[in-house]
C-alpha cells in the first residue's frame, strides 16, 4: 500500500501546488509573512480559482489549466498593485525557537497523512456513499465541457442552480495537470485538505489566539485528533465541499484577528481598505466552498469582537451595547436566511439530554469512541482560559459550538431544526466536525499548562536551572507526538451509523462484492466506452453503484446522481423497464428521458437512505427486447431493442 501511494506523490505535489501557490504569492505581495502566508493561502487560492471559474463560464471562455493559469497571474498583478497602494504588513511576532513550530508542523502533516491514507487504503479508492457519485460526476462534467462556474456545474444533473464548486473545480485542474484518474485526484485533494490545510490553519488560529509558538506546535501535532475533523468528512456522505470549508475556518478566523495587527501609520482608509479586502477573500472562499461554513466562522468572530468592543474604554458604554447588539441582531438574520434557504431538516435527534453533554465533554460525538485524552487537554485548556481575560472568549466560543451539536443531537423541534440547523440540514455529522475548530485550540492550551506545571515542579524540586537542550516545548513535542502515534495505532476510525448506533466493519473506501460499487462493477462502468457509441445514453438504478458510470467511463449513464427522478415516470421503470417487450407504457416512459440505448443490470438495489429497490433494472436474461451486451461477474449491459423505430 506504501508503495501505491508513494507513486501519487507526484499528483498529491500538484494539488498542494494549485491550493497553496496562488494564494501564498498573492498575500505575500499584499505584505502577510511568517505562518499566516501558508496558513491563509488556500483561502486565496480556493476563492480566486473558484471566481476564475465563474467569470470564465459567463464570457464562455474554456475552464483549462492554461485559462485558469492566465487568470490567476492577472488576479496576481492585481493584488500586487493593490498592496503597493496600501502599503503596510502583517507584524510577525518574535518567535524564541524557530524551529519548534516548523518542525510541529511537519509532524501534524505528516500524522495526518498516515491517518487519512490509512483510512482510504487505495490512493485510486472511491468513496462508497451517496455524495461522492454526484461529486465524482461533476468532476467529470467539468472536464468534458470545459466549463467549473458554480452557476453551472448543477447541469450534470440537469439543474440549472448555484452550487459551491471550489472543490470541484480545483480537483478537475488535478486531473487535468497530472492525467490522473478523477479517484485519484479526489483523495490527493483530500490529503491536502485534512492534513495540509487544516493543520496550518488550526496552528496558526491557535498563534494568534495565545501569542504562544508552543501553544501552536502542540495545536499542529494534535490537528489530526479528533475522529470528528477532517476524518468523519470523509467517511459520511462523502462530503468534500464541506471537509474544504470546514478546513479553511480557522485560518479564516485567524485572519479576522490579525487585521489589528498590521503595521501601516498612514491615512485610515487604508487598513480599512485593506480589511474589507481580505474579509472578502475570506466570505469568498467559504461561500464557494460550502456557505454554511459562514455562519460558524462569524459567529466564532463576532464572539470575538463582542470581547474587544465590551473592553474599548474608547466607547461609551451605551454605544459599545449598541454596536454588540446590532451585530448579534444581523448575524441572526442572516443565520436564519441561509438556513431556510436550504432543503430543511433531514435528519431527526437521536440523543438523550444528559448523552449530549457526555458527548460534547468526552468529544464522543455521534457515539464515536470518547476522546478521554484529547478531552482532559480540552478541560484544562478551558480552566486556562477562563482565567486568562485576553482568553476567556474562546471559551465561550466553544460553547457556542457545542450548543449546535446539543441542538442537533437532542432537539427535534422543527423551530431549532429548520432555522437553526437548516444551514446543514439538521446533519449531526456536518456540525460535528466543527467542534474541533475549538477543541484542538483548547487542547492545545490544556498541554502547555500541563507541561509548564510539570517543568516548574521538577524546577523547584530538583533546584537546578533548566536546560538548554531540553525545553518544556522539546518535551510538549515530543508527548504530544507519542500520544498521536499511539491514538492512529490504536483508536478505531470506523464510521458510525448514529440512527441505527452501529459501525462500519471497515473503511468506506474498500470495494468488497457487498459494497455500494463493487469490483465487478466498476470494471464493467470503466469500459463502458468500449460497448457504448459516444452519445448514447445508458439508464440505470443509480443507487446502487451504476451512478458512478459517467465519471468512470465517460459515457451518459443516467441519472448521475445516487437518487433517481421522483415521478410517476420513472415509477413505471423502476417497476417494469424489463416488460418493455410486452409493456408498451414502458417504452413511452423511456422516451421522457432521451430514449437510453442500453441499461445496466446491477441487481433490484436496496432499501436505505439514498438507496432504492427497482425490481425493473434487473433479471432481463429470457425478456423479450433485450440484447446482452457485456457482462462481468453477476453484473450485465444490455442493449434495448424493444422500443426501436
């Protein structure tokens, strides 16, 4: 398995390349050094790619690594002017030991590499759940009409509205750039989300939030900790847009927090030109990732400035009160506008009124395993920062949190669900994963006290003066390193089912005859284009694996998506598609969707969410009509000859 990965590393150096470059030469032209350049360039980069891609679809303008290229030298340009007009830079704070936080940083890619790749098992793995057919096809869309707008890229699926499609588009530029296939390029992405983008943004959110080197090694080799983020992304749905969103919060909070930081002692206008520019990026790169990521990013930065405002001895009391609540009063709005914009609750609670809170303490969420060591590093980090005033925010940030997933977990009023939840559709697994976002931070901090109190004890016990070869921070790493060794050894990663409280038998990424795509179907979907004439259209019941054709093949596999039409239509399919030879009602319902040449029998399919029986896609040996065309194990491609004209 080391060996197959190994050979990606090419395809996984492009995608850290197309996420990093653009935005780390962008920012350092606008004056960001240190951390926060690597920390904050994917936001640039995944805003700029993701805008290049909709201003190419409008002028018609074909989506390739050259035109987006082109584009992202001219957005470059602009930043460069930009930053010589408004001068100024980021201040970086003086650091005791350089090398302490580069080398955390290392380890916390490095770990969570090891736990991503481990959990994939193979780099060309493809993700058996429901989402990833719809985001596998996309991807191929892009690459077949030349076109990644968000405004478009719905029309795989005959759709005609926005969808974020940041992911999307930077993962058709990896295939495009490398010649990969989209599987492969799918799970570089991946690496380069939950262990490049998330470990620097969550170490730098947690340099500026303590001011400490420390605090933020420790934050870097703990990013991988928890089962909630990045991993749980990339089990459940499989959801890439949110695991890219949710990735690129902390940073996002962490530039809000640094705006007081630049040094510029000219005109005002400036640093607020400047702050305007940079929260742009910031709501940019969200919104095009997965918007709901904007409601907990400003809620976390408005809990924030409501801490600063309510200190500002240079406003009055009254006004301070105005401006917290003016604040709080619009970010609700908004809140409840995107959240009733979505298609509402789809999941119900699941947890009693004291098992929420164990959950959120223990950081067992969704019934995974209790964090017991994480957890302890959470309550200590929170005593810390109860007691430290610059600190006591993020305490109730984390509060604010947790909240959402109490709400999700416990509450089933329909108020909560669709006005508070709807952002995310009431999915306990997508507010999960944001937990971390505050926890790691908080751990972070519990570890540094914990072995400062150490250091000082052994001090004063032994009376010596500390060494300068062995540092609390070298003994922070190391702790920290050993305990994440053991945690990926040893601590189950299996992806739990909360509505029926069971686990996965194994990663979702393995292909086993009884899973969502077996092997004996994907090498029938991947040669489809040595069967079917391009233009023609397979049909199929898309749960149960056939949906992935098209991005395997290429060739029309309809629907494209894991669900089928919900009409009465398709109802006569689902039921009869194999009486067409005695069912004349069949062969008009054929027409309604582009009259398919072929249909692919994987079986009657199944019953559970996002999967559907259709007794009509299958058992056509001996039916009038149909033409066997290829077959591979138990899995066939016939061709429809009882509606021919």
């Amino acid at each position: 398995m080391i060996i197959e990965w190994v050979a990606q590393a090419p395809v996984l150096l492009v995608a850290a390349l197309v996420i990093f470059v653009p935005g780390s030469a962008a920012l350092y032209l606008l004056g960001v050094r240190g951390i926060a350049l690597v920390a904050a360039a994917p936001l640039f980069s995944t805003f700029a790619t993701a805008a290049v891609a909709i201003a190419l679809g409008m002028i018609g303008v074909g989506w390739s690594p050259l035109s987006w290229g082109l584009a992202i030298l001219i957005l470059i340009g602009v930043t460069a002017l930009i930053g010589r007009a408004l001068g100024g830079r980021l201040s970086a704070a003086p650091s005791r030991a350089r090398w302490l936080l580069p080398s955390a940083l290392v380890i916390g890619v490095l770990l969570g590499i090891w736990r991503l790749a481990t959990y994939i098992t193979d780099p060309a793995g493809i993700s058996q759940t429901n989402d990833a057919v719809f985001h596998m096809n996309a991807v191929r869309f892009i690459l077949e009409t030349a076109n990644a707008s968000s405004l478009d890229v719905n029309q795989v699926i005959g759709g005609s509205s926005f969808y974020p499609a940041a992911w999307h588009a930077v993962t058709s530029l990896i295939v495009a750039m490398t010649g990969s296939s989209i599987p492969v390029a799918a799970n570089m992405l991946t690496l380069v989300i939950g262990a490049l983008i998330w470990p620097l943004g969550i170490s730098w959110l947690a340099r500026v939030l303590t001011g400490s080197d420390a605090v933020a090694a420790y934050a870097a080799i703990l990013s991988s900790a928890l089962q909630t983020f990045p991993l749980l992304m990339f089990q459940w749905g499989v959801l890439f847009p949110n695991a890219l969103s949710t990735a690129m919060i902390p940073a996002a909070i962490a530039v809000v927090m640094t705006l007081p930081q630049w040094v510029d002692g000219r005109d005002r206008w400036r640093p607020l030109a400047r702050a305007a520019l940079l929260v742009l990026v910031v709501i940019g790169a969200l919104a095009l990732s997965q918007p709901a990521a904007l409601l907990p990013w400003a809620a976390i930065v408005l809990v924030w400035i409501t801490a600063r405002v309510a200190r500002d001895e240079r406003l009055a009391r009254s006004r301070r009160w105005v401006v917290i609540v003016v604040s709080w009063i619009a970010l609700a709005v908004i809140w409840v506008v995107l959240s009733r914009g979505t298609s509402g609750s789809h999941w119900p609670p699941f947890r009693g009124k004291v098992e929420v809170f164990l959950d959120v303490l223990l950081n067992g969420q969704l019934r995974v395993p209790f964090a017991v060591g994480v957890s302890v590093l959470m309550l200590v980090g929170l005593v810390v920062a109860w007691r430290v005033r610059a600190l006591r925010w993020f305490v109730f940030a984390w509060a604010g949190i947790s909240l959402l997933y109490v709400l999700v977990a416990a509450i089933g009023a329909p108020l909560v669900r669709v006005n508070i939840l709807g952002a995310w559709y009431a999915d306990p697994y997508r507010i999960a994963a944001l937990a971390p976002i505050v926890v790691i931070p908080l751990a972070a901090i519990g570890l540094d006290a914990l072995i400062a109190a150490v250091a000082s004890r052994v001090r004063r016990r032994s009376g010596a003066a500390p060494s300068s070869r062995v540092t609390p921070e070298t003994v922070g790493i190391v702790v920290a390193t050993l305990f994440m060794i053991v945690l990926v050894l040893v601590r189950p990663v299996a992806m739990p089912a909360f509505l029926e409280a069971t686990f996965d038998r194994e990663s979702r990424y393995v292909a086993v005859d009884d899973s969502f795509l077996t092997p004996d179907e994907r090498q029938l979907l991947e040669s489809l284009d040595d069967f079917v004439a391009p233009g023609e259209r397979v049909i199929s019941n898309p749960s149960t694996g056939a949906g992935f054709g098209y991005m395997l093949s290429g060739v029309d596999v309809y629907p494209r998506t894991w669900s089928a039409p919900r009409t009465a239509t398709w109802e006569v399919l689902a039921e009869g598609l194999r009486d067409a030879g005695t069912d004349s009602s069949v062969c008009e319902a054929l027409q309604a969707y582009a009259d398919p040449q072929y249909v692919l029998d994987f079986g009657p399919g199944e019953a559970g969410p996002g999967r559907y029986e259709m007794p009509g896609f299958t058992d056509f040996d001996g039916q009038t009509g149909f033409d066997k065309v290829a077959e591979v194990g138990d899995v066939s491609l016939w061709r429809i000859t009882a509606c021919s004209r």
